[in-house]
C-alpha cells in the first residue's frame, strides 16, 4: 500500500499565492472539503475545497472548466451540494478526484485561467456542516484523559479492566452537533452538590471542553455485515476537530450505570473542513500498545494497522476570555498518544453488525498527552476543579466562564513534508 503520491510532494505549489504562505493550514498538499457559501446570502449550501485564504467552489468548477475523462462523473455529487454521496464512492473516488484537483491548482496549470473564477475568498464565505451526520458514537482512545479522568471519579479504579482490551464509546446526539462560530448554551440540570444528601435543579457550574477529533465515515457497511480491517481503513474519508463539550457536575450526578447523557448532548462543535485521509498519507506512523499491554485481538490487528495506523496530528487548545485581545493556548497534545487507531475504532463499531453510513461522525475521545499540563480538558488541567489556571490577562479558570470562547486547532508537520492544517473548531459560551 503506497500512500504517497505526486500530490504530497512538498515541492508542489499553488497558483492561488496565499497557498504557498509559511504556516497557512490549507496548502496545495491539503485540499480539505467543506460546504460554504456567500455569507449573508440565501443561496443553496455548495461544496468547497480549501487553498490558501480562498474557497474553490466545486458547482462553478465541475461547469466552467475542463476536466479529464472520468473525473467530470466523481464531481457530479460535489457539484451537486452532496458531500455524502461523494463519500460514499469510496478511497478511489477520493484519489481520482484529490489528483485532479491538486494538478488544476498546481502552479502552470492550464485550468488556472477557468478556476480563478471559481474562487471565492473565506473570508466572505459562511460555512456550515460539511455532511449530513447520521449518528454520532463517541469512543474513548485518550488513554491519558482515561487514567487522569478516571482517578478524579475513582481513585482507587481509574482504568476499568476492559479499558485495554475494547474500545470504549457511547453513542451520542447528532441534533446538536454545531460547525466552528457556534455558541452554546450552558446547560442547567441535576447535580449533587459535594456534602448534599438531595441533588438539586439549576444552571451548570463545571462547564468544560474535550479535545478530540471527528472520524467522517466514508463508505458504509449492511446491517449484520461487519467491516474487516482493511475494509475500515479503505472506508474512512477524513477527520475533522471535535470539541465535545461537557457539563462535569451534571456528568458526576447521571453518568452511572449507563453512561453520559445530558452531560454531552447540549452542544458538540466540529470544525468546517474535513482532511482526507489521502492529505493524511505522509503523517501515518506505527502503532503499537506499550510493552506488556494485551494485544489487540485478531480482529482489530493487521499488518498495516502496525506499520502505519496512527497519525501524527499535533493538537492545541486556545482560550480566549472577555478580556483578553487575543486568545492564549492552554495545552499541546497529538494524536499518536491515543490507544485505538481510526481503523480500530470503525472496525470495532461494525464488528457486532452495527451498520455504519457515510457520514457517521465517530469521535475519539480526549485527545490528552501523557505529561500533567497536556490535559485536553479543564477537569483535567484544574485537576478537577482544585488547581486553578492562572492566564496571561491575569484571570483564573477551573471550568468555563460565560463569555469565555474556546479553540481547537490542529496540523501536521514533518521532516520533508508540507504542512497541513485542519482550520478550527472554536464555540463561545454565550454571557
Ligand atoms: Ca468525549
């Protein structure tokens, strides 16, 4: 399986200039989807592929420029508006359609001339929901945030012995999945307060975030036909940022026996554009469980999920307050630290007949680093509420004040490559 191609050599550049600028998230190697449109305007939701501070958009170029045969019919969908029916063509759509595109973006292209009238600049773009997301499951792959977590709600337990052994998830609440700019609520509802015998009704006082990243299904799998390893790891599309947002007393009081609840399902923001896993490829890396931990079993094991499963994204939190000019960063992580990868996650999820569809968002979990101030939540930087953060502007933060906006961010980097980033996916607690 030879992930690289002529579209990730770093060398490559772009016409459109802002593209090739040192730290832009969106270069020519990137190419993310995502589904725009004028802002302010009532025009029909459109796809649209990233570069540099511009937004090609894909209904104006699938018709006013010349493509080669075969590639007209993979636009079609994305001309069309229908992110999920591209999806659902599968990696060799993906590959067809990311060669295309990367050669008429391409430096010298003789597309150029008809694609510069498909540009549209992001800034005067609104973006929404890149899919329709049908379900929405949430695993458990942070095994960092698993053990901090799990010490504050159990010190004497903190990793379950399944922990290790079965990716751990719930399913989730699609109806309240927002797209980066989303304000949120905070929830009211039943908490326990600490010495109360009663628990008692009203507005959340341990409002938080998690850091983790969103799986968008590619192609789906028929109830009662499980996917293999292989199958799961052709079947993903992409990854977006995923900030799952958390009630921490109303989780304390509900989350036994059944799990969370109302703790999670007030608001979930993901970020708008989705990078394949075809931008990916150069950032894969091994994967293995520590020395001593179980193996996983045969049917979450391949060849290739060890040579090359993980992916090494760099994760960041930014927080900025009603005070602060500009927002500060609390924390840096990455995805390798996680203790299932993407394949894992799908293959486990379909493994029992459960029928995956394009467009399913699975998210990781919380995406924490194993050292103390690599925690992907305030639960956890706070160490539950009791070490309070000192910020730049002066304030202190356990949980979230209203007014106060959060920030997810994310990219890849490495030796020889290009960078990618993933844009982000920030939400505002409304106050
Ligand atoms: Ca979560």
């Amino acid at each position: 399986m030879n992930l690289i191609d002529a579209t990730h050599d770093p060398a490559l550049k772009s016409w459109v200039d802002s593209a090739n600028a040192a730290g832009t998230d969106f270069t020519i190697q990137n190419l993310p989807f995502g589904r725009f449109r004028r802002a302010g305007s009532d025009e029909p939701w459109r796809i649209g592929v990233a570069i540099g501070d511009q937004v090609l958009d894909l209904k104006l170029a699938a018709a006013q420029c010349p493509w080669a045969d075969g590639v007209a019919d993979l636009l079609q969908p994305l001309a069309e508006g229908d992110l999920n029916a591209f999806m659902a063509m599968g990696s060799q759509a993906r590959s067809t359609v990311r060669s295309a595109l990367s050669a008429a973006l391409a430096e010298g292209s003789d597309q150029g001339p008809f694609l510069e009238l498909c540009l549209v600049p992001q800034r005067e773009a609104e973006m929404a929901l890149p899919c329709r997301i049908g379900d929405y499951t949430d695993f458990y792959t942070g095994i960092h945030h698993a053990t901090t977590v799990g010490k504050l709600f159990r010190p004497d337990n903190p990793l379950l012995p399944n922990y290790k052994w079965v990716p751990i998830g719930y399913h989730g609440r699609v109806s309240s999945i927002g797209v980066s700019g989303q304000t949120v609520r905070r929830p009211s509802g039943q908490t326990l307060a600490p010495g109360a015998t009663e628990p008692s009704f009203g507005p959340c006082k341990r409002l938080d975030y998690e850091l983790e990243l969103g799986i968008l299904v590619g192609p789906g799998n028929a109830l009662g036909e499980p996917k293999t390893m292989a199958q799961a790891e052709a079947d993903w599309f992409g990854l977006v940022l995923l900030n799952d947002w958390s009630a921490r007393d109303i989780q304390a009081w509900e989350y036994q026996p059944l799990g969370p609840f109302l703790a999670k399902n007030f608001a979930s923001t993901i970020s708008p554009w989705v990078v394949t896993q075809e931008a990916l490829a150069p950032y894969r890396a091994p994967f293995a469980h520590p020395q001593g931990d179980p193996q996983p079993l045969p049917y979450l094991s391949s060849e290739f999920n060890s040579a090359a499963g993980a992916v090494d994204v760099t994760l960041e939190v930014w927080l900025k307050t009603k005070q602060m000019p500009e927002p500060q960063r609390l924390m840096q992580s990455n995805f390798r630290d996680a203790y299932w990868t993407v394949a894992q996650l799908l293959t486990h999820h379909a493994s029992g007949g459960c029928n995956l569809q394009p467009g399913d968002l699975l998210g990781t979990g919380t995406l924490s680093g194993p050292q103390p101030g690599q925690g992907g939540s305030l639960l956890e930087l706070s160490n539950g509420g009791k070490a309070p953060l000192t910020l730049a502007s002066g304030e202190t933060r356990t949980f979230l004040q209203d007014g106060d906006t959060v920030i997810l961010r994310a990219f890849c980097a490495a030796p020889g490559r290009a960078r990618i980033g993933f844009g982000e996916a920030a939400g505002t607690v409304l106050g």
